[in-house]
C-alpha cells in the first residue's frame, strides 16, 4: 500500500490487489447518500496504466455532494471493507485517511 502525497481534496493510494469491482464505491454512496451511485462515493476506483491493481481515492473534505470519508463512524467495520474481497488492505487505507485527516484538523 503506497500513499500517494497530494494537495487535492483526495488522498490516493496504489492497491495493486484489487479487482477493481467497484462494489466498495457503491456501498459508500449507498451508506452516505442511500443511493448506488458511485459519483458521489468517498471512495473512487482507478485504473492504473502500466502495472497491475488500481488506485483508491478517498475524499478527504466534502465536495459538492460527496461526503468525505468518515471511515463510517457510526457502524463497527466500514461498509466498503464489509464488501471488500482485500478487507485487511482497504481497512488499513481508511485508519491512514482518518489519521491523515485528523492531522490536518488539528493544525
């Protein structure tokens, strides 16, 4: 898991085991917005040009009507690594973006 530094409203991460099904994306959208539609996700799946896997970005303050990502404070295990086939390396992606987001909140 690579963090990919960047001044964007998103934090991106190279996960090269992941399929790319999406799923997460909707679950995201579903859980915040209680509709399956990833364009308003907190989470987005990349194609990466070049090498195996995609990128994961998570949005890290609100934009429009994307909700940044909260890691679904209100529920024990964020739905995302609830559908997720790589649940320990997304988990893992969400601890480092709320660390991450903390850090800026607090500054």
């Amino acid at each position: 898991m690579e963090e990919k530094s960047t001044t964007s409203p998103y934090i991106v991460f190279d996960m090269p085991n992941c399929g790319g099904c999406r799923t997460c994306e909707m679950a995201c959208s579903f859980h915040h917005m209680n509709e399956f539609n990833p364009s308003i996700s907190s989470i987005n799946i990349l194609e990466i040009q070049d090498k195996a896997g995609y990128q994961i970005s998570f949005a890290v303050r609100d934009i429009g009507r994307i909700i940044a990502c909260d890691g679904c404070r209100d529920i024990e295990v964020p739905l995302c690594v609830q559908y997720c086939r790589e649940k320990d390396e997304l988990g893992e992606m969400i601890l480092k973006v709320n660390e991450l987001k903390n850090g800026r909140d607090s500054k």
